[in-house]
C-alpha cells in the first residue's frame, strides 16, 4: 500500500493547485525537489529551494512564515520535507502537489 494513503498533509491535484492561486495570489508554491530536476520543468511562479542542502535556513530567510503555502517535491518526500518547514516554523503549509510535476505537466494546467 501506499505510504501516501496515511499521510498527515493534504493532497492537491493540479486543478485544485491552479484554483487556489486563483483565490490567493500570494499562495507560494515552493518547490523543494534538486536543482537538476527544477531544471528540466518547473511550474510557471514556483520557488525553487531544493531540499538538499541549507534547505531550512534558505526559506527562514527568503520565505515569510504566515503565508500559504504548497509544496512541489519528489514522490514520496512529501512529509519529510513538510515536516522540514513546519519544524522552521512555517504555520501555513497547505499540503502538497499530488504526484508531484508529473501531474502538472500531464494537465499542462498554467494559472
């Protein structure tokens, strides 16, 4: 079974990601994968701080705390690198993108 199944974060599909930017210009939309794969793709407005690294003190300095926020990351590291922020103190992590960019870039969805 997926270990996804039990995850403490919610999920969001690329129409949800698009209708909340909608709704929140100000949602972040951080992406934590490596810098290689940020490379090759990325969603149109997302922040890259990959997770490798000086990841928490990279967003304590360029991130503020109390905004919303979803996290891109590779499948499977969703909670890891959640957990990463709300340890930093980031209150406002929504959740993650479901199936990461791969999703996004079959939908080919831009905001």
């Amino acid at each position: 079974m997926s270990e996804m199944l039990y995850s403490r974060y919610a999920a969001f599909t690329p129409l949800q990601l698009n209708a909340l930017k909608k709704e929140d210009e100000s949602l972040i939309i951080l992406d934590t994968r490596t810098a290689g794969t940020f490379t090759t793709g990325f969603i149109p407005g997302a922040i890259f701080i990959g997770h490798e690294g000086s990841f928490t003190e990279w967003c304590i300095n360029l991130l503020p705390v109390d905004k919303k926020m979803i996290v891109v990351t590779p499948a499977g590291k969703e909670e890891m690198h959640i957990d990463s922020l709300v340890n930093a103190g980031f209150t406002n992590v929504a959740g993650y993108l479901e199936d990461g960019l791969e999703a996004w870039k079959k939908l080919r969805t831009p905001y």
